[in-house]
C-alpha cells in the first residue's frame, strides 16, 4: 500500500463529495429522484481510482482501509448535506451549487 496515496485519496474522497452531498441533498429536497442517484453515485468512479493508486486490494489486509474510503465517502455526502440546510436555514436558495454560498449570491450559477 502506498500510504501518500492512501491519504491524499481519503482527503480527495471526502472534498470532492462535499459538492455532490450538497446536490444529493437538493435533489432530495426538490424530489428528482434522477439527480439524487447521479449526486450518489457519479463520485464512485473516483473514489475506486483514488483506492487503486493507493495499492488497495480486496483481500482481508485491505478491507479495513476500504472501509476508511467509504467513511471519507459518507462523511463528504453528510458535510455537503449539511451545508445545503444549513444555507436554507440561513434564508439562502443555492439550488444545487455549493460553490454560490462563496459568492454570497443565489440561484442557479452552473
């Protein structure tokens, strides 16, 4: 196991599903249920790249390091969900992009 590529994917895990949380969360919101199963599942791909170049494999040694990716996986879906209502409860309609809560702005900027 390449450990410099075990934490680099967990961290790029756990940014890169903050987004598609914030999204998951929109759609659910919105009940499109179309864009909640692509907010679930378009980081997968990613996820099994990061896995593959930290050298992880699926025998027993590896399995608890799996683990830690799909924790980095749910704890990025939960964050960006978090974000989502946090924006609402704060009187903000983002709609499904994260990135407008910078700008302060509202609405659709993608």
């Amino acid at each position: 196991m390449n450990v410099s590529w075990f934490i680099i994917g967990l961290v790029v895990t756990f940014l890169v599903n903050i987004p598609f949380g914030f999204w998951r969360a929109h759609a659910k919101r919105t009940g499109n249920k179309l864009e909640w199963a692509l907010a679930v599942h378009l980081p997968v791909p990613l996820v099994v790249f990061m896995r593959y170049l930290a050298g992880l494999s699926w025998n027993a040694s590896g399995v608890p390091f799996i683990l830690t990716f799909v924790l980095a996986y749910f704890l990025g879906q939960r964050t960006g969900g978090r974000l989502y209502l946090k924006a609402h409860e704060n009187g903000l309609n983002p709609g499904r992009n994260v990135f407008i809560l910078w700008t302060g702005g509202e609405g659709e900027a993608i």
